[in-house]
C-alpha cells in the first residue's frame, strides 16, 4: 500500500452519509411534491439510490431518473477537486444548471469533509468490482481512440494493461521502510555510491514513460545500509506516477530520515516521451534533476567529488 490514509466505508456507511445529507436536503424540499433525483455515473448512481432511500424515510416523495434534464438534485459518490462538477455543469447546456447547490455528494471534501482531504475513500461498489472495473475502463478507452476493443488484436488487451499496471505502478502497494535494514557501522566515514541505476517511471501530466539512471549517494554517520536497497528506494518511487523532481527529493528525504547520514545525494538523468514522442519532439534531449542535502549542499568539495565519481 501506499503511504497514503486509506478509509474503507461500508455499506452502514453509505447509508448513514445518505441519510445526513437527506436530513440537510429536508429543510429545503419538505415541501416537495416529488422530488426527481440524478446520479452521476457511475458511483453517483449507488449513491442516489441510498439519498432516494433515505428520503423516503423522512417523508419526501421523490424518483431516480436516467435524464439529467429533469432532475431536481444531483448527486455523486464524491466531490474532490469538484472538477467532475464542473465539468458535468459545463458539458450540460441544454438544460439548466446555474445553481451548483443542487449537485450533492456522500463525501465532499470541499464542504463538510474537508478535514479529511487526503484520505482515500474506498467505497463499497468500487471493491465489490474491483476485478472488472478497471478492464472495463480500457476496453472504454480503446473504444474512444476509435478502435474495435473485439478484434483479434485487442480482445486481451485490457486484461493484459491492467497486469501490466501491476507492475509499473507496483510503488503505490509498498512502503519504502519495508526495503530499509540499517547497521551500526561505525568505521564507515566515507561516500557510499551506487551510480548508474536503470529506472522507469510515469509522468503524471500525460500518463506518459520517462527512463533513464540515477545516481544515488550518502556519507554515513554511524549507520549504512545494504547497496541494493539504494536501488529498492528508488524503485518504490519511481513506480508511480511522478515527476522526475520530486523522486530526487523522496530518495534523498528517505536517506536522512533513515540513516541520519552526513549528507545524502540523487541525481537523476531521464528522457521523457512527452517531450519526445509529443509536444516539442526533441529526440535527444535528457533532463537532469537532482537533491542535495548536508554536506553534499554544504561542502563544495564532497560536491566535486560525488559529480568526478559519477562522471569519471
């Protein structure tokens, strides 16, 4: 798992969320003669049918309904950075959306749940599928690329992705401290280097590969670690999505937290294809990032060093 707070909302759950915002709706539609109520696909949908439950519990007549150009309320599973309500209000001209109070949430992390922001809500029908969920989705996106997902060629495919994410984002079901055993050694004063590192990674922006090595350095104070858990940090890291800035600074943040080191370095030089194969495509170009902490920020001579060893 990832260090990420995780909440698994059960099915109580979901009905007491229901039955709160039912009871906050109430002030509103008491009066209703019959409430008509839109559930966003896809976890919109589980989500109203518990609000229509929940409602009825208080005496407020409504319906679901499949056209959104009829509904009173619309409601979704969550409301995160609200861009899929803004979106939703953007999208549907044809009817009129110019009250934003009507669309609704079980978690609203922009209102009432703000407080727990950050936190991943697990909701119940999203594990309940979790097995065809995400197939379902590439066999979707094959179709808007204009593809027939049926076909010889791509009737696996999905299934074969989905694997494959196992893989290329494995980093987000492990915990760094797990690949981490340190030992008191105190004889070992000088520079620590695994350089030339193969890694591949995500970019965030367009969910595109970037590849390349990493250098990765640390002056011990006491304790060391194996070599090859340099390359199991890193690893962690880089299978997610990322960008290349932030794995320099998670690599060399891990060291220092772990090790207490007198200074700790990564340097890493990575070609993008979203600049490569999209975008300006420039071939050959590599971007190079680093983090430099203590002594490797401080000293310009454990700098020189760790730049001729890397190089040399």
């Amino acid at each position: 798992m990832s260090d990420q707070k995780r909440i698994d909302l059960s099915w109580d759950d979901i009905r007491s969320r229901a039955e709160f915002l039912a009871a906050q709706l109430s002030h509103e539609y008491s009066n209703s003669d019959c409430l008509t109520i839109y559930g966003v696909p896809r976890g919109g949908v589980y989500a109203a049918q518990a609000l229509s439950t929940a409602l009825w519990k208080i005496n407020i007549p409504n319906m679901l309904t499949t056209d959104p150009g009829i509904a009173h309320l619309y409601i979704d599973d969550i409301i995160d950075s609200g861009k899929t309500r803004e979106d939703f209000f953007e999208r549907d001209t044809d009817f009129d959306l110019t009250d934003d109070d009507t669309f609704h949430a079980l978690v609203d992390y922009q209102g009432r749940d703000s407080s727990q922001k950050g936190t991943w809500m697990s909701f119940p029908w999203e594990r309940m599928s979790n097995d065809d969920g995400p197939v379902n989705n590439i066999t979707r996106l094959i179709e808007y690329l204009g593809d027939d997902p049926e076909r010889e060629g791509l009737k696996e495919t999905p299934k074969r992705v989905i694997k494959s994410f196992d893989k290329l984002y494995g980093g987000y079901k492990q915990k760094v401290t797990d690949h981490i055993k340190v030992f008191e050694n105190g004889s070992c004063d000088e520079m620590v280097l695994l350089k030339d590192i193969e890694f591949f990674s995500t970019c965030e922006h367009h969910m595109l590969p970037f590849f390349g090595k990493a250098h990765i350095a640390y002056i011990p104070d006491g304790k060391v670690i194996g070599i090859s858990k340099l390359a199991r940090i890193l690893e962690v890291y880089t299978r997610r999505l990322q960008i290349q800035e932030r794995i320099c600074q998670q690599v060399t943040t891990c060291l220092n937290n772990n090790l207490k080191p007198l200074g700790a370095a990564c340097i890493l030089e990575a070609q993008h294809f979203c600049m490569t194969s999209r975008g300006v495509e420039k071939q050959n170009s590599i971007m190079v990032t680093s983090s430099l902490t203590g002594a490797f920020k401080s000293k310009p001579e454990a700098r020189s060093e760790f730049l001729r060893l890397i190089h040399g």
